[in-house]
C-alpha cells in the first residue's frame, strides 16, 4: 500500500478539528484520530529507530513542525501549557470554509 503523505493528512485533520469540542484538538488526540481514520499500514505503521513513535506519528506532528495548517491559514496551534502533553490545534475560518468545499 502506498505511504500517506503529509499532505494527505490536512484535510482528515481538519474533519477531527471540526469533530472536536470547540474544534480544538491536541496533537497527541489527533495523532490518534488519524491512526484510527487513516489505518497507516507497512512502513507508516513502523516505529522509527531509536524513537518511540512511527512514520505516521512523526508525520501527524510535522503538521505543526512545518507549520502546514497555519501557512495555509487552516489551523492556528496553541503550545502546551504547564502540565500539559501536548499543544493544540484551532480550526479557523479559513479552515472551515476549505471544509466546506472539500470534505
């Protein structure tokens, strides 16, 4: 099966913030929405060397380390608070009208 792309996963990511009270969601929620979603397979679905996470995960949080959903006005990210695991994404207007026209 063909690996998913971090391009391919913008527009699930968007229906799990839509889904999501106040359409927010953490990374690691969204990481687990998109594995349930998406059932990545063979290479996604392995865990990198040295790490504790897999392909998939670690593409799940390039989302905000490229910043995608933000540069495409989608998404805004919120940075974990103290105590927190993990920051959050906000789905924006621009993110809801994309939706609108996509999903």
């Amino acid at each position: 099966m063909p690996r998913i792309s971090e391009d391919e996963l913008i527009l699930p990511a968007l229906i799990e913030m839509n889904k999501s009270p106040n359409q927010t969601i953490t990374t690691t929620n969204l990481i687990t929405a998109l594995q349930n979603t998406l059932n990545p397979t063979d290479k996604d679905n392995e865990v990198i060397s040295g790490r504790n996470d897999t392909y998939f995960s670690q593409k799940v949080r390039n989302l905000k380390s490229h910043d995608a959903l933000s540069k495409l006005g989608y998404a805004e990210y919120i940075p974990k608070e103290q105590g927190e695991t993990s920051g959050s994404f906000v789905l924006t207007q621009t993110g809801k009208d994309y939706l609108d026209t996509n999903a």
